[in-house]
C-alpha cells in the first residue's frame, strides 16, 4: 500500500468521517473526480477505503449531478456482490461530499505489482484474470458494463486473489465531463467505441480491457492506445516483447483486442473459454471453472505433504535458494524414493501412474512458487497440453515440447549438465521430472515418463 502525499486539499490524517465513525489514515489515489483514501473505522479498528468527490466539484455548478452519479457507483458496487469484486460497507454524505466505504484490499493493483515485479508468468497472470473475468461476468450479468478495467483497477490480496475496483466509469459515468476532458478512459486499455462521441458499447467493450489488461501482464508494456491504432500505429503483437507467451494467450489476446468489435468474442465468457486451461486447476478437465486455486502462492509455505512419509525440507530449502540443479538432483532421489525405486535409480510408466497425488502436488508446488510460476510439472503440462500432448507416445509432440521447454536446440537433445539451471532457462525447463538424470540414454525413458506424468488428471 503506498498513501500518497498531499495536504492542503482533501481530508487530512486523523479526520474523523460520519459522526467519527472513520478516521482518515492517509490518501491512497486520486482521480479526475474522486480521492481515494485508507481509513479506520472507529468502532472495530477496521481499515477500510473511503472514496469520495474531490472538494473542488463542491463550487461547480454541475455539483449535484456529479453527486447523484457517484450515489450511482456506491448503488452498482452494492449490487454487484461477488469474492473478486471490492465490497461495499456504507455510504454517506459528510458536509457536502458523498463518500463510499468499502472494504479495504490488502495488497498492490496490478500495474504496481507488475511495476515492482516485471513481467508475470502466464499461469499467474491467467489466474488473476480468470478471476477478475468472473468479477465482470457478474456485473454484466445485471445489465452493467465496467468500462475502467485496467491494471490500476485491479487489486491483487496477499494470498493472490484478484479484486476489481473503482466503478466510478461504470454506466457512464460523467460522460460529458470526461469526455471533454479525456478523462473517461485510460489509452491503451479503452477500446475504440470509448473515443466516439456516442459509443457504441456492450460487454466486448470490457472484453477489450480485460484482453489489453493481460497484455500488459505479459508484457509490461501498455497497449497501443485505439485511437492510435485507428491511425495506423499497430499494435505490437505481446509476442514480440515476450516470447515465452503461448500461442493460445496470444491468441486471445489479439482477438479480445480486434478493433472491431463485431470480431472480438461477444462476452467474457467467450473470450475466457479461449484461454488455456488453467494449471492448477487440479483434478478437473474440460469445463471451466469460477475459481482456480493459485498454483503460486508466493509468501505462503507450501505444505510439505507426502503420502509416503517423504521428507521435503531439503528440496525446499533447495529451491528457496535458487540451487535449481541440486532442487533438480533432490526432486530426482525424492521421486525415486517415493515410488520404491531408489536402488533401480530409474521410475517405470507404473511407477509415475501410481505416483502418490499429494508428493506428486507438493513437489509441484514448491517448484511452482519458488520460479515464480516458471518451472514445475503443472507448467509443463500446460504446455504439453497446448501442443496437443495427451499421453499418448507421440514423437513430433515430444519434440514440440523439448523445442518449447529448452530441452532440444536446433533439433539436438541437450545433454543433462547442458540444461539451463538458472530462472533464465525457458517456461517449463525445469525440473528434469526426476526422471534420468544421466546422459542423453535416459532419453526414451524421459519421453515414455514423460507422457505418463504430464497426462495425470490429478496434476
Ligand atoms: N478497496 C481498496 N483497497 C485498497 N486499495 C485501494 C482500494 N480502492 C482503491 N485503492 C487504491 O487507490 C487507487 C485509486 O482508487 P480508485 O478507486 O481506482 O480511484 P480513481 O478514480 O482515482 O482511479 C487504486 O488504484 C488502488 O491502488
Ligand atoms: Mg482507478
């Protein structure tokens, strides 16, 4: 959370709110029209967020039409109840201004994030936008569009669940205004309908958003703003920038984004169900579903679970210290203890189908979270997925997939000691899948295994 300066205008630290019941903490955004600030309310010390008018709209004549439009934002974000959709507490009038206190979302917005971060793997940011396109499905669903989806929009809670803020532009929000003052939409995320004087919009204009939203994710890079691309600036395929997006993210990315809106997928659902499946949505295929358990949760441990009684502490530490070659020797002698087959130093196609679903999970896991979502066997498989992996022997798949992951350069298998045991190494490198750690003879065995562990329903 930052709390940005500025005294002088607005409420100042320690103001109290509606009777005292809220204590001004500090002022956390401010907009065309609103202030966004972080407050306590007095009765249970509860942080929550106030947004209110700016003070300076008190003097415009056009006041009490600004007032009744911001009612009308508290009045959508009350209708709209949904776990990735910020919640309402109450609203009011203090002096003449109408405030909305709503819960506050612990976290950063998307854009900070991306800021501090970088560019997101694709399962992480699949995640939040999966979830923020359930959000908006609900608010579609009572006759109302967004029309402000964006990164700064988008909160993101400590335990990785994403949060869709400010309905301030929702229905229309002072279109006058801020159309005059270019203030009504944010450039590269509006689409083109957003710059006409009468717009024509329907739910693919938040497609376009959420589309442009995921580019940024993948890209850190905002879109080209519509009207530019109306004048032939085009826009730079996310591809371009990074190369690690998968054919089918670009995919849906370019056709959310289509400048007519007559191409673009009509609704959410439609532009979600282009999406890959998720990874980490485990035990479940075909369908897809409201909530995808995060395949990453970054500050949280992972539990150490083991079917077998498998020790994981050391893989653990192993990963936690970026050791990704000795976290790949570990997840080896782990696997290899698992199934009872240490003394063999090799797994059979019997041994990866019977492979205990709760070692299989948190070897998965820690990989998972310590890559930041770039490596363990949930990402390889999407990948083996997208190419049409489905675990049947298939040899211009599994050289699809060793081009994909790093694993074949110019059409030679790498060696083991040649692989890339660094966080530069391609989506899905790593781990080796504890299966042969030797030479290149391990080969046949790795792609037989291979098949077998990247087709489990349970991974
Ligand atoms: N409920 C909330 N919890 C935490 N932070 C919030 C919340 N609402 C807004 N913020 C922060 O304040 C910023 C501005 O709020 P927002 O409602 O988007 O107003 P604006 O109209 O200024 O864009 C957001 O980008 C976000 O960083
Ligand atoms: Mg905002």
């Amino acid at each position: 959370m930052i709390l940005v300066g500025g005294e002088g205008n607005g409420l100042d630290a320690g103001q109290g709110l509606n009777g005292d019941r809220y204590i001004i903490e500090g002022k956390l955004g401010e907009g065309g029209f609103g202030v966004t600030y972080l407050a306590q309310k007095a009765q249970n010390r509860q942080r929550v967020v106030i947004k209110t008018l700016k003070d300076e709209l008190l003097s415009d004549p056009n006041f009490a039409r600004y007032r009744d439009r911001f009612r009308d934002e508290a009045l959508l974000l009350s209708l709209c109840k949904h776990p990735n959709i910020v919640q309402i507490d109450n609203y009011f009038i203090d002096g003449d201004l109408p405030c909305i206190a709503m819960e506050y979302v612990a976290g950063e917005d998307l854009w900070k994030l991306v800021e501090k971060r970088g560019i997101l793997s694709e399962t992480e940011a699949l995640n939040y936008i999966r979830k923020v396109g359930e959000a908006v499905i609900v608010v579609h669903e009572k006759g109302l569009l967004h029309r402000d989806i964006k990164p700064q929009n988008i909160m993101v809670r400590d335990n990785q669940d994403a949060v869709l803020i400010d309905f301030g532009l929702a229905r229309g929000f002072i279109p006058d205004r801020t159309q005059q003052m270019s203030l009504g939409l944010t450039h590269g995320f509006a689409p083109p309908e957003q710059y006409g004087e009468i717009g024509r919009f329907a739910e693919y204009t938040d497609v376009y958003a959420l589309a442009a939203t995921l580019y940024y994710l993948l890209t850190k890079t905002p879109p080209t703003a519509a009207f530019m691309r109306a004048l032939n600036h085009p826009l730079k395929p996310p591809f371009q920038i990074n190369p690690n997006i998968s054919d089918a993210v670009q995919r849906a990315i370019l056709k959310g984004m289509e400048m007519d809106e007559t191409k673009r997928p009509q609704s959410v659902e439609k532009w979600l169900a282009m999406l890959p499946q998720a990874t980490g949505n485990w035990g479940q295929r075909g369908g897809v579903s409201p909530t995808i358990p995060s395949p990453q949760p970054a500050p949280q441990p992972v539990n150490l679970i083991s079917a077998k009684g498998v020790d994981y502490r050391q893989l653990d530490r192993l990963l936690a210290s970026g050791k990704w070659k000795e976290a790949d020797e570990e997840t080896a002698n782990k696997m290899l203890e698992v199934a009872g087959r240490t003394e063999e130093g090799w797994l059979r196609s019997e041994d990866i189908d019977r492979f205990p679903c709760a070692d299989l999970r948190t070897i998965d896991q820690l990989w998972v979270k310590y890559s930041n979502g770039r490596f363990g066997f949930s990402v390889q498989k999407r990948i083996y997925e997208s190419l049409g992996g489905t675990g049947k022997d298939d040899e211009k798949i599994w050289k699809a997939f060793g081009d994909r992951v790093g694993w074949r350069v110019n059409k030679e298998w790498l060696y083991y000691n040649d692989l890339k045991f660094n966080t530069k190494a391609q989506e899905g490198h790593l781990p080796r899948m504890g299966l042969g750690v030797g030479g290149r003879f391990g080969l046949l065995r790795i792609r037989c295994g291979c098949g077998t562990l990247l087709s489990r329903r349970d991974l």
